[in-house]
C-alpha cells in the first residue's frame, strides 16, 4: 500500500511532473517533491501535522497540487471546497468540517473569511509563513491516514462527509494508470475542478502515477485549451460531456494535438451522439468512463483499442469489484471509502456485506460491460456537477412568499440534467424575485433554470413527491398559478 507522495518517484527526477497551463512552467519530479516537503515542513510549523485538518478555497492551479500534496504528506487531511460558493454555503461546509487550518489565497475570498468561525485560523497561502517560513520536522503519513475529506450530496438533504485514506486514492490513480497505460511520455490536461475527484484523482493523479507530467489551469479557457494543449504536446484529457461540448465548439482551426492519443468522460452520461461527435473532432478514441467520490472516483470504464468501447455503456470494472443486487449497482474495492464520517445511518443504509451500496441502478450485458439505467437516490447532475435537490428547496422555503417548493431534475443533452423547481406560494412573489433569492445563496450551478409557479404540488398519501415525475407533469403546465 502506497500514499500519495509515493506517486512523486513513479516519474524520474529530472522529468516533467507539473505545468502551469498558462505560462509553460515546469516542476520536474524532483523540484516538486522537494517544494512539497518544504511547504509540508513550514505547515508543520504552523502547527499541521498528522490528524489535523485543513480546508483549501484556492483556485485551480499548480498552487492548488502543491498545497494538497504537502497537507497530504504529513499525515493531515485536506479538505478542499468550491471557491464559487456563497457565504452560507461555505459556512455550512466550514462548520461541518471544523477544520484547524482555513487556507486562502492573498487578499482574495471575501466571503470564505467572514464565513470562517474565530476559531479557524486563516492562513494566505502567499504569507511568509509559508513561502518562507520556519520548517520543523514532521512524521510522514501512512496508508491509513485520512488524505482527503470531501462532502457528497444525499438524498437526505445534509451532504455527507467521505474520508478519502492515502490508500484508497494511491489506489484508484494506480489503476486510471494501468488502465490507459500511462506511461512517462504522456501528459494530461486537467480540465476539470481540482476540488472534484474527477479533475485531483483522474486527471492529476492518475497522471502522476504513469510517471507522465499533467497541466494544469490556473483557469479554463476554452479557446486557449488547444493552443495549450498543441504546445505541452497533450496526449490525453478528461472531462464531463458539457465540458467536452464547450471545447470542440471553441477548436481554432489548427485542431486538436497531434500528440493526442485519446480523450476520457466522466461525471455525467455520455450520449452516442456526442460520443461519434468527439470522435470526429479529435480524430481518438474516446472512452467514457463511470466513478463517484466515495470510490476515490473511477469504477469502471471502456477500454483503449484493440478492446471495445461501448456506446452508452460505461465500460468494464477497473480495480474495483462491481455486482448488482435487485438491480442496484454495488462496488468494493481499494478504492473505496472505509464509511461516511460519524454517520453511523448512513453507512447502515449504504453498506451490506462490505459492499458499498452506489445508489444507481444498471445490469452487464454478455461481455461484462456495465450499463447503468438510472439513479436510485434522487441526485441532480448538471453537467458533472451532483446537486442535491433538498439543499435548493431549503433556500426556496427560506423566502417568505413560498409555500412549497420541490425541485427535479430535467434531462438535457448538453449538460445531462438541468435544474428545476416547482414552487408555491403563500403571497405575491416573481419567478424572477425567486431566482434573486437562490443567486444570493447558491453557487451558479445550483440555480433553477426554470420555476413552476404551481396552485399545488403533487404528493403522494403520505406526502412524498415523486421527483423523477415531475419534468414531465409540469413540462406543459402554465408557469402562472
């Protein structure tokens, strides 16, 4: 069993680990294990070490790799949160997490330092206490530390927390590596966020462990993608549908690298349509693959040529164990988190016979490819994004016009699900004052793009709401009571 800095001597000292996107910047194998020793000692310093916690809301970028890797080296957890969040929404994580440490980046992230409690200390991740501050000693964490702690919506309404172990993601970036035999000449283009397992674990990790270099954004510019991704010499990226979308619709006229050998999909359904679409662009193969959080991201995925890959099929299991039980996908492997923190309900529910319970339902067809069919818990996914339908209706209740409020799911090509809500009122409101309200306190992604201004909303006897019904009751129905 390995932990994650580990992952820094798969590659030969003198190579191409990291590279800031924007400027071309190289951290070799070796300048970026030594830098992140130094930042882990100065962190030791002030005070981190094994079974402290820290909180990142730092933007993408080669900062965000070295800050986590350092955090992650002494035995510490790292847990880091969407820098688009509002200020409730960081207060609830921060409260949740009650972590030691609030990394931030100089100046910046008004609302995460009004939303942080006294108790938390900030640190600006340019302070000279970590660019050039003391360095103490410090034990280097183990397998079964806890690396990353990160909140996954539920059907229950309070996100959950997931403990990553150092274990649980060496081993699922070992495998993305054996997968598609990753190896020192390739190099991957991070496109997605690093605070998801996607973009940290597919695309950052995963590269690391094939001994390859990854570049990384400090922000994603569609345009500038390719031109970026001509000149690192890209040989493979991975991204969400919406995400792939917005890039071949943004392709110069030079096209993609030559160097490209195959591009991936995660996080949300891949259409056939969109799938033949890539393929035409980029001129490779493009593999859609299945993961969640708390499998350290991937499960499954098609393979590289010569193997099979499957339209709408989210390929084979890769490192993890896959069965289905009445119909529901259930998964047990290294990858897979040891149990939701201090929830023992929670695990209860999602945990039978040491097999994790993945909450979708799917089936194999004759040659052991997984085919899922649908979600049993009640999650929204908009364009990779996981959006838990009770943390929208909570802010709709909060306005003082509303009655009522529900919201769905409604399937999209583009981004695979949109948002939507279904309101009633107790007094005269606006769609549009509705909306102002969720913009005050939810991240852009999570607002409603359309509101159903309903006389009543549909609930079984017992007052359930069947969400997977609703796009289609309200689809023709007047948005006016």
């Amino acid at each position: 069993m390995e932990c994650l800095l580990d992952l820094l001597r798969r590659g030969k000292p003198g190579d191409p680990a990291l590279i800031e996107a924007e400027t071309g910047r190289v951290w070799t194998y070796g300048t970026l294990e030594e830098g992140v020793r130094g930042l882990a000692g100065r962190l030791s310093g002030l005070g981190v070490g094994r079974g402290s916690r820290v909180s990142l809301v730092v933007p993408d970028g080669p900062d965000f790799v070295r800050l986590l890797l350092a955090i992650t080296t002494l035995g510490a957890t790292a847990a880091p949160l969407n820098p688009a969040y509002k200020h409730d929404e960081l207060a609830f994580h921060l409260d949740d997490l009650q972590p030691d440490l609030l990394l931030l980046p100089a100046g910046d992230c008004r609302e995460a330092r009004e939303a942080a409690s006294d108790a938390v200390r900030v640190v600006d991740v340019a302070s000279s206490q970590l660019v050039a501050g003391r360095e103490t000693p410090f034990e280097e964490a183990t397998p079964e530390d806890v690396a990353l702690l990160l909140h996954t919506s539920g059907t229950t309404g309070r996100p959950k927390q997931v403990p990553l172990l150092q274990r649980n993601l060496a081993a699922s970036a070992t495998t993305i590596a054996d997968h598609y035999r990753l190896c020192p000449a390739d190099v991957s283009y991070c496109a997605m966020p690093l605070f998801h397992v996607h973009g940290l674990v597919a695309s950052t990790l995963g590269a690391l462990a094939g001994g390859g270099s990854v570049v990384v954004p400090q922000k994603l510019a569609p345009r500038a993608f390719w031109e970026q991704a001509r000149r690192e010499g890209v040989t493979w990226y991975s991204a969400g549908p919406t995400l792939h979308t917005m890039l071949i619709e943004r392709m110069d006229g030079e096209g993609p690298p030559r160097t490209l050998r195959f591009a991936r999909s995660c996080s949300s359904a891949l259409s056939p349509a969109l799938m033949a679409r890539l393929e035409e662009a980029l001129g490779v193969p493009v593999l859609e693959a299945y993961g969640m959080t708390e499998a350290s991201h991937q499960i499954a995925s098609n393979p590289l040529p010569p193997g099979k890959r499957v339209p709408s099929s989210v390929g084979v299991a890769t490192g993890t164990e896959i069965r289905i039980r009445d119909g529901e996908v259930l998964i047990r492997g290294p990858g897979v988190t040891p149990g939701y923190l201090n929830n023992p309900e929670a695990n209860a529910e999602s945990y039978i016979d040491g097999w994790f319970r993945t909450g979708d339902s799917g089936s194999f067809d004759e040659d052991g490819y997984l085919w899922l069919t649908g979600r049993i818990k009640e999650l929204i996914l908009r364009g990779g994004e996981n959006i838990s339908p009770y943390e929208i209706e909570a802010v709709l209740l909060a306005h003082p016009a509303v009655a009522d409020a529900v919201c769905f799911g409604i399937a999209d090509e583009k981004y695979g699900e949109r948002v939507g809500a279904a309101v009633q009122l107790a007094s005269g409101a606006t769609e549009r004052e509705l909306l102002a309200h969720c913009r005050e306190r939810l991240a852009a992604f999570k607002i409603p793009e359309t509101v159903y201004l309903v006389e009543r909303i549909p609930r079984t006897p017992t007052g359930k709401v069947q969400r997977r019904r609703m796009a289609a009751l309200l689809a023709d129905a007047d948005r006016r009571p």
